[in-house]
C-alpha cells in the first residue's frame, strides 16, 4: 500500500493488517511521520513529533511477529495531548510555565498504551494549561481548523481533533474538563468520547480542575474511539476517584438496534442562541433515529440557565488551587535575574502564565476569598447537586439525551479572544456533563451553509458508554459525515 492509501485506513483496519502481516508499524508509522513533518508547519497540531517513534515501531513489528503483541491496536500509533505525563517526552501544556518539562514517569493511560503496543507519535497542541476553547492560546501559536482553515479547532483539545481530522494521526487522546473533548471534536468534523468521570485514570494528567477533568479518545469512527477506550479505562490504585469498570462490548455495539430506543430532546438547548444551521442539522439527526423506531420527546430542562456561572466558579476555584504549585523552583519556568523569593514568585507567573490562564486563576481566587466564597462557590456547589438531580429524572424516562455539541460551527480565528465571555458563553451545552461526571460522544451530523462540521452531543447515565457508543454507531452506519475530510 501507499502512504497515502494507508493513512486514509481506520485505525481498526490499520491494526488488522498489522497483525496479518500486511502491513508493518514501520510502514504506517514511517506514513504518519512524513504526513506530520509535511504538514504541522501548516496545521501546527503537534508541539512535539517524537524522534523515536520508528523505534518503538520496529519493537512493536517484533513483538507482533513473536506473538507477544495481539492486541487491535498494537502496531497503531496515536498521538496525545501536550497536558498528559509522557517520560522521556516532553509535556508542556501548551504554556511557558513547562515549555522544557519532561516528566520522569508514564500517565497511566501511556502505560496502558504503550502496553498495547501502540505508537506514541506525538504530543498534540492545546490551550494553555487546557483553558480555552480554541485552541489559539498555546505559548506555541495557534492550530488551523483542517475542515476551515480561517477558522479555530476548538479547545482546549484543539490539536487532537484537528491531528485526526487532517490526517496526521487515526487516533488522539484528548482531555476534556468542559467539553474540551467534545467541542473541538464537533468543529473539526470527527469523533469524540468523554467518558464517565473516574472510569478513565487521571493519573499523569497535569490538572486543570480536578473534579471535572476526563481523559477521553478522539477518532475518526465510533469503532476506533470505542476500541482505545477499552485500551484506557479501568480502575488505578494511584487515582483515588477512578472506578472499575468494565470494557465495552464491540460486538454488542455493531448489532444495536434503535427500535424502542427512548430519546430526549431538552428544549433550552434548541433554543435562542444556537444557530439555525446547527438546529437544523441535530434536529434532522434526530429524525433518523425516530425513523428507524426511536421514541422522541421534548422536555424542559431550565437548570441550563445556570450551567455557565456554576461550571466557571467551579472549574476556576479548582484551577487556582492547582496552579499554585508553580513557584518558579521545583520545575518550570524559572526568570533570571532575581532578588528575593517573593519577585521569583511573581516574576515566574506574570511571565510564564499566558492572560487566559491568570484570568481564571484571579477569578478562581476572588470566589474562594473572604465573603464571597458563601456568595459564590457555595451557591455554585448547590447548583451542582440540582444539576444532577435534573438529569437523574431525565434519565428515568429517557434512555440517552441529545442536542447540539456547541451553539455555533467553527469559530472565526481571533475572535474569541477579544471577547473572553463569548467563548465562555460556547461552552452552554457541555459543561453540565462535566460538572456531574456523565458521559457524552460528540458525532459529526451534518455541515452548515459554509460546509464547516456540525456536531451532535448524545449525553447517557453514569457508566453508559456502550449504549452511547452504539447509539452512535447506528447513526454512523447509514451516514457519511465522519468520512467528510477537509474541504
């Protein structure tokens, strides 16, 4: 096969070959670095192209050959956000605080890839700090949109999503704390999975806000992403909040039928502010599953109103926290030329934490601060628990909930960043997801007016992820929209 006849396989497919012998790693590693090396001055999804990626692939060719690697994806390589512990690699997170850390030790989830003998090609671009929802605030310069080259990737897992979506990788590990998954999945015209909170170690994940953090699979299909979350999820005794839990079943997924399928549509996210283009094409989604035997309703659900300020007291409180670790000592940005202890303090974090990231740091601050915190993070905690109690109900009647990833398709580069609340604004229908730890897939589900992606947002109960997964599948057997590449 070709270079190019390879990259354009799935990674399920690509894995097939491997083990049969038809194709090597080598082969389709040697594929995806020349795509990468091509193109990432262009596209910028990757901060870090790993020099020995051929090396893990002649280990992996040999293994496979010795019968000691057969697993699907083994031989495949993946690529992975720049905020999750790689050793040996660097992982910067997209920020000058770290642009020269290299963590000593694997996150769990790179052990769990590396002894599935997958490749590490990579480390994928980010917001800073994962705070963003554009991708456009990496200390290392934006990433391009493949499917709109004016337009941003979505964030913070920007990078990810627009890897796969122009070809330089078949599959990414993403993070999402408020839809950073999901989102950039959506505008890029690809496949995204945020998991069930805990189900997923987050052991090695450099930490936004902690409660909220998920790491989660991108691909080009659903096979491909359920596939690499069997790979990732499992109970860790060095992550107290992860949970045992069961891999999917791949067969079960491929044979689901809609028929009786109970679906539910809340109305306020169907209603001002979401554009017509991204409506439409959820609406008409919709009507494919109600089609094919679906039962589908409308409910209210005004506990929306408030997803936006509970999500942001929430996330910044927890951010401010984990931020504080980074003093200008133990590792890091370090400024020269200092006096005292105190300006080492703030010269290391006005110069090495980008606006985005001391945004949110000041604001995490202010809700946690003497007579505010009652007024503020309290109030955010209660909103919290009635949050979940809006979706326990829902989830009494409805089997999964659906509605649009975002309000809009793909932002226009730059602007959201003179208007931070806007882009905070964007976040409206995936931040309650996180804030209960419920899982969500996005899917590709059809193209605006302008031919830029539009994604649907099937949401389910806590550990459902098979029955979003083949919810999914069934959309994506009869549909083309996830085989749509750049324009």
């Amino acid at each position: 096969m070709t270079a190019e006849e390879i990259i354009k396989l799935t990674a399920t497919e690509a894995g097939k070959k491997i083990a049969k012998g038809e194709l090597t790693s080598v082969e389709v590693t040697e594929a995806f670095l020349s795509k990468i090396r091509e193109e990432n001055g262009k596209y910028n999804c990757f901060i870090t192209i790993c020099d020995d990626a051929l090396e893990q692939a002649r280990e992996a060719d040999r293994l496979i050959k010795e019968g000691k690697l057969t697993g699907p994806f083994a031989g495949v390589p993946v690529a992975i956000k720049d905020n999750i512990c790689t050793k040996g690699i660097k992982t910067t997170c997209a920020s000058k605080m770290l642009f020269n850390f290299v963590p000593p030790y694997d996150a769990t989830v790179i052990k769990k890839i590396k002894e599935a003998g997958m490749i590490i090609i990579g480390k994928t671009n980010m917001d800073e700090f994962a705070m963003g929802s554009t991708t456009e605030t990496s200390f290392f310069g934006p990433t391009l949109n493949p499917r709109g080259e004016d337009r941003v990737p979505g964030g913070s897992s920007g990078g990810s999503a627009a890897a796969v979506a122009c070809d330089q990788a078949y599959l990414a590990l993403g993070s999402d704390t408020g839809g950073s998954i999901r989102q950039p999945a959506s505008f890029c015209g690809v496949t995204g999975l945020k998991p069930t909170y805990g189900t997923v170690s987050r052991y090695g994940l450099v930490a936004f806000a902690s409660s909220l953090d998920q790491i989660g699979p991108i691909g080009r299909d659903v096979m491909d992403v359920a596939s690499l979350y069997n790979i990732i999820c499992g109970i860790d005794e060095k992550d107290q909040t992860s949970t045992e839990t069961k891999p999917v079943d791949l067969k079960k997924i491929e044979e689901f039928d809609i028929k009786g399928l109970r679906i539910g549509l809340p109305e306020q996210y169907f209603g001002d502010g979401i554009d017509k283009d991204v409506r439409d094409r959820v609406i008409e989604a919709v009507k494919f599953f109600e089609d094919r035997g679906a039962i589908v309703k409308t409910f209210p659900m005004p506990i929306v109103d408030f997803a936006i300020p509970t999500y942001y007291i929430i996330a910044c409180a927890e951010a401010c926290s984990n931020l504080s670790r980074y003093d200008g000592i133990k590792y890091g940005y370090s400024p020269e030329g200092v006096d005292d202890l105190m300006e080492l303090y703030i010269r290391s974090r006005s110069e090495g934490f980008g606006m985005e990231v001391k945004r949110r740091i000041m604001l995490g601050n202010f809700v946690l601060s003497s007579g505010y915190y009652d007024a503020y993070y309290n109030k955010a905690l209660q909103a919290k628990a009635l949050i979940k109690d809006a979706f326990d109900k829902a989830f009494e009647r409805y089997d999964v909930v659906i509605g649009p990833v975002a309000p809009t398709t793909a932002l226009k580069a730059g602007e959201s960043l003179s208007d931070p609340l806007k882009m905070y604004l964007g976040d409206i229908c995936t931040v309650l997801i996180n804030i209960v730890g419920l899982p969500a897939i996005s899917v590709p589900c059809g193209d605006d007016s302008r031919g830029l992606p539009v994604g649907m947002q099937i949401i389910g109960k806590h550990y459902s992820e098979e029955l979003l997964l083949s919810v999914a599948g069934a959309f994506q057997k009869e549909t083309d929209y996830h085989l749509r590449r750049r324009s």
